[in-house]
C-alpha cells in the first residue's frame, strides 16, 4: 500500500529514538488551574526536528514537575505538550534551571517564564506555536481548510516570528533562531506542498514550487538537518517513485548519499531512512539477499541498524504466505472498553468486516479516523458489512477517555501486551495504521487493506456487499 511522505518521515521519528540520561533539574514546571491533563516534554538530542522523542511527566499533588536530561550542546529547545490542547516551546540552559507555569485563564492556558532563558524561552514559545504542525492540518475533515489558506496562514506565522527575532539581544543567538526559523518555515512550506500534491495525485519531484524552495539546500548544514530540508532534499532528488520492493528507489539513494553527504549525522540518517523504506515498506517482491548485502556495505558502522528490521522483514514475509486472500483469518480475544472481552470471529461472523488498527499515539492512525467515521456514516443500515477499531494501546486509560471523548459510531476494542504482540505476528503488522478487510465467510480477504482515505476502499466495500 502507497504511503505518504509525511508518514514514512513520521515513522523515522519512532526509529531514531535515543535514550534520555539524568543530570541537574534543567525544567521546574508548575501547573495552575490545569487538571486531568497529561503533561509530556519533547526533546531532541541533537537539535534534529525528527529525532525528538517524548518523555511524560510525573506530576505531583501540588501540580510541580521536572525534566532532567543531559545536553549534548550548552543548550537546547523543548516542546511542552498539555494534553491535546496545548503546545509551549521552552529554551534550556546547561547546568542551569528554568522555571515554567502553566496556568489556565479564561481563554486557555498561558506559560510564564522565570531564571536562565527566559527571553529565549519567548521567543522560542512564539516559534513552536508558529510552526505547530497541527496548525497546518485538521483530523476532522469539515475543520479542514484549504490549502491557500494553510500557506497564508504560515506567511502571517512566520512574519510575527521574524517580527520578534530583533528583541533577542545577542547577537550569535539571533543569527542563530534567524537561520533556524527560516529552516522551519521552509520545511512547514515543503509538507504544504506535499499535502497539496498529494490531495491532486501528482508527484511532488516535477512541482516547480518546491524545486525552487530546494534548489539552493545545502544539505550538510546543520541547520538544514535539524529542521529536516536535508533529508527533504535528498529524498526530492532520487527520481526513482516510492512503491512495489523500493529496491530501485533504495539503490538510487544510496548512490545519493555516497555522493553528496559528508555530514556523519545526516549520513547516519539516511542509512535509517533506506532501511525503512525497504524493510518496512517494501512489499518483498526483489531479491532482498541481495539488497541486504549490498546495504551493509553501504552502512559500514552503521549497518547493525538493519538487524533488528532484517529480521521482522524475513517474518512479514512468512506471514503473506499465511495471510493471502482465502485463507481463514487468524482469530484473537478483543476487549471491550466496558472490560468484557469478545472473539474476533464472532463479531465479524457473516459480514464482510474492514478494521482499523490503531493507537491514539499514532498521528497518521487519528489522521484516518475522520475518513473512518465517514465511512461508517456511509454504509449505515447496510447489515452486510461491519466495521471495527482496534487499539493496540498499553495505556488503556489513555484509549478510553480519546473514545469517550469522541465518541465513535462503531465498535471499538484494545489489544495489548501478549495478545498484541501475537496480533502482529499473525498478521505481518509491522506499523500502523493497518487496515484489514475479512469476507462473510470469515476468510481473508485483504490482509493490507487501503485506508479509509482511499476512494476504492467504499468501492471495495460496495462490491463486497451488494
């Protein structure tokens, strides 16, 4: 199944998580008025807007919490989420202590900054607002808007950004957040773009907008590798399309890399970035014997990287053979958010069943879910299909309040812990989304199903259940 730029970047994310280390408390941060709320910082270690990962935080009675990590540089931006209604950018200083309070007013929540980097702390606040992803995209369809809208959006962003780069007095640090938020605001254009290409199924490589916002990247600086135009503007070069094994596509990038990258960092990135779109995207189809060792002489050092990928690619090989349409569907015990549990077969047995595999972390799963309810809107009153959602959260807390809060029209269970972990095996999942299509007769009948995004999904559907 084809997929998107944004998700094959969003998936990297989850890939080159690095583990965090203790130090001095560099975040004091308070909470006032806000409750029921999770509380969560980002960071990246090395400043790489893709390499961010994300630790919650524990939050005591009084509503005080702390974050402690050590820096690689004398300083480092972070992102502090709040639940799904806010976002607040915070600067941290080595060896010395911010102090945060949330406090929520009237019109929502507002931060106070206090002690060592509280000027940047503004700043840096203003810019992660400005470049907020989710400020450019809406999961609910009818609060979506369009494109040219987005893009003026973005260009008034970016105008009070540069408004406040003049008020941080000196003058390295300027220069510094200067370069930085033209690299956001170029890389917040380039996914405007993509967004728009996709939405009109025309390749982004030929578009002459992002051919001139890529033309003059260098793609070893440091500033182009953090805010992601590098690894943008690599992958924009190979003129290979993603799709079928990506051997072809794999091949070319590498010959890319080789030729162009002499940044270590960005280098190690796209070794990460080949092996996934191979192993985790690829469908299998080339001689991967092959591949695989030509790509270990491609990644020297780097190359144990692909162990761990090697091997669930060899398992979701084994299990296309198990799951090919016709096959009986392997059966699993779901949960019920009341805590009773249920057999997949027994719910799905007699109609022509799509499920939605998904976890409320997953961006590009919450992503489908408005095109899901859609569907479901769609096929009311039809008995001959059913449709379900199934969560692979640990966190079961975390899946019960998004559900009680949305309210989905259709069924809705978890999956978790062992049970998962068998789920997966059995039906060659590797990442979500995945969605999964079984005949009346409980067989198989797509084990990688088109989302509920695509037009021939209701297609599908419709023939199925005439």
């Amino acid at each position: 199944m084809k997929q998107s730029k944004l998700i094959r970047l969003a998936t990297a994310a989850c890939l080159l998580a690095m583990p965090l280390l203790a130090q001095a408390q560099l975040l004091k941060g308070k909470l006032v008025g806000v409750q029921d709320e999770d509380v969560a910082v980002a960071y990246s270690p090395d400043g790489y807007l893709l390499n961010q990962q994300v630790k919650e935080m524990n939050i005591a009675q009084d509503g005080t919490f702390t974050f402690d990590v050590q820096l690689e540089k004398p300083f480092a931006d972070v992102e502090i989420y709040i639940g799904e209604s806010g976002i607040f950018g915070a600067h941290l200083q080595k060896d010395k202590t911010l102090e945060v309070t949330i406090t929520k007013t009237a019109n929502g929540l507002d931060i106070a900054f206090k002690g060592p980097g509280a000027d940047l702390s503004r700043f840096v606040n203003l810019s992660s607002k400005a470049f907020d992803s989710m400020k450019y995209s809406s999961m609910d369809p009818s609060q979506s808007r369009p494109n040219a809208e987005y893009r003026a959006l973005l260009e008034e962003e970016y105008n009070k950004v540069k408004a406040a780069l003049p008020r941080i007095k000196d003058k390295q640090m300027r220069d510094y957040y200067t370069r930085l938020s033209e690299g956001n605001y170029k890389w917040t254009k380039a996914r405007l773009i993509m967004d728009d290409c996709e939405n009109k199924k025309v390749s982004t490589k030929t578009n002459p907008e992002m051919l001139e916002l890529l033309k003059d990247i260098d793609v070893n600086d440091d500033i182009n590798y953090q805010t992601n135009m590098s690894l943008t503007a690599l992958n924009q070069s190979a003129k290979t399309e993603f799709g079928g094994s990506n051997e072809a596509l794999c091949y070319e990038l590498m010959d890319i890399v080789n030729s162009r990258v002499t940044n270590p960092k960005l280098r190690n990135v796209m070794v990460r970035i080949i092996a996934q779109d191979y192993y985790l995207y690829g469908d299998g189809s080339g001689n991967y014997e092959e591949f695989t060792k030509r790509f270990r002489e491609f990644a020297g050092s780097d190359a144990g990287i692909v162990d761990g990928m090697y091997k669930n690619f060899l398992e979701v090989l084994k299990s296309k053979e198990k799951t090919a349409a016709g096959t009986p569907a392997p059966d699993i015990t779901l949960d019920t958010p009341d805590g009773k549990q249920v057999q997949l077969k027994d719910i799905a047995r007699g109609k022509f069943t799509y499920i939605d595999v998904w976890a409320t972390w997953c961006g590009p799963c919450k992503r489908e879910i408005p095109f899901m309810a859609k569907l479901v809107e769609r096929f009311k009153g039809n008995d001959k299909v059913m449709f379900i959602s199934i969560s692979v959260d640990e966190n079961v807390d975390a899946w019960k309040k998004m559900i009680d809060a949305d309210k989905p029209a259709w069924p809705q269970y978890n999956i978790n812990g062992k049970v998962n972990a068998q789920f997966s095996a059995d039906w060659g999942i590797t990442g979500i989304p995945r969605f999964i299509m079984i005949d009346k007769e409980g067989n198989i009948f797509a084990a990688d199903a088109t989302r509920p995004s695509n037009e021939e999904t209701a297609k599908t559907i419709e023939e199925q259940t005439k």
